[in-house]
C-alpha cells in the first residue's frame, strides 16, 4: 500500500467515525437545560452529546469522566434498548430502589467494568419527587478506578436516571461539587 494510499484510508476511517458521533454542543453555565420532563442547570460549561432516549455530558472526554441522562422504560436495557437475545439486564416497572441497583450494577459488569462496588443507597430528592441515590466504584477492563454517583426517580413506569462517573485520581472529584448542585438544580 502507497503512502497515498494509506494516508487516504487513514482520512476515511476518521471521516466515518467522525460522521458516527453526536455533534457535540457546549452547554451555557447557570442557564436551565430541559432534559425531558425536568430541567437541570449546569455550574460549568460541559461538552453535551444528545442522542434518543439519553444524553452524555463531559468537561474532559468521555473516557476521563461522563454525565449520563438516561430514560428507561419497562422491559429496555438501561441504554434504552430492548434486548432480543434476553441476555442483557432489563428494567421493570416494579422494580424497588435496591432493585434498580441492581439492575445498575449487573448492567455495569455486563459492560466489562470490574469489582463494581455500591454503597449508601438513600431516598433522595429529584426535583420534587422523591427519588433514591447511591454511589459506586469499579475497575475498567484497563485497571483504571472509578468512582459515581446515581440520582434517579421513576415517572409514569419509566425510570430517570442520571449518572455521574469519572476517573478515581482526578476527574470525578475535580466535578463531583457541580454535579451535586447539578442534581440540587432540578426542576420537575
């Protein structure tokens, strides 16, 4: 292969991954963002990727540290998915918070994290209907620790999700305070 040739197929291949990703938009700080039936209004500027069903913010990268939006509806995956294999964990409307940890979790370790640990499951508010929180730890495939926080509610059966992780060391503590006045922002 020509040097042409490969700088050419080196070009393509970024072209398609690049036509494969959400165009990325910078969300304004201390301006309310409606994210289905609730709003949130971010203390800092985060680079917001919106998709069907979800949305993902990050400051960093995506790898370093993420904020997930996620609406789950009865029997999807927690990316919003059915599952036609029935291999994947799904969510049900009856689902207690304990159970939708759970849910959480096995979604996690189906996803190649490692050694994920929950702790300090709580009510708590979201917006103003009561919700449930916890927080969690876990290893990806490369070794690297992570740390998150979950805030969630269930609406009319559909769970609402919103999930804050990044890397142990540095990027979930450098966001961990605006994501709590994140959470402390919503408006139902």
């Amino acid at each position: 292969m020509t040097s042409m040739t490969r700088q050419f197929a080196a070009l393509t291949i970024l072209l398609l991954a690049a036509a494969c990703t959400p165009p990325l938009v910078a969300t304004p700080p201390s301006e309310p963002i409606q994210i289905g039936f609730y709003s949130v209004t971010p203390q800092t500027e985060w680079n917001r990727a919106m998709m069907t069903r979800k949305e993902v913010w990050t400051v960093d990268g995506y790898a370093l540290q993420a904020l997930r939006f996620l609406d789950v509806a009865d029997g999807q995956t927690l990316s919003g998915e059915t599952d036609p294999d029935g291999k994947a964990p799904v969510y049900r409307k009856s689902m207690l918070p304990n159970e939708i940890q759970e849910f959480i979790v096995e979604t996690l370790v189906a996803g190649g994290w490692a050694n994920v640990k929950p702790s300090g499951l709580q009510p708590a508010k979201f917006g103003s209907m009561p919700g449930f929180r916890f927080s969690y730890a876990m290893v990806s495939e490369d070794g690297l620790d992570y740390d998150g926080i979950v805030l969630g509610t269930v609406k009319d059966d559909v769970l609402h999700i919103i999930m804050y992780s990044g890397t142990h060391l540095h990027y979930f503590p450098k966001n961990a305070k605006d994501v709590e006045k994140l959470f402390a922002s919503i408006r139902t």
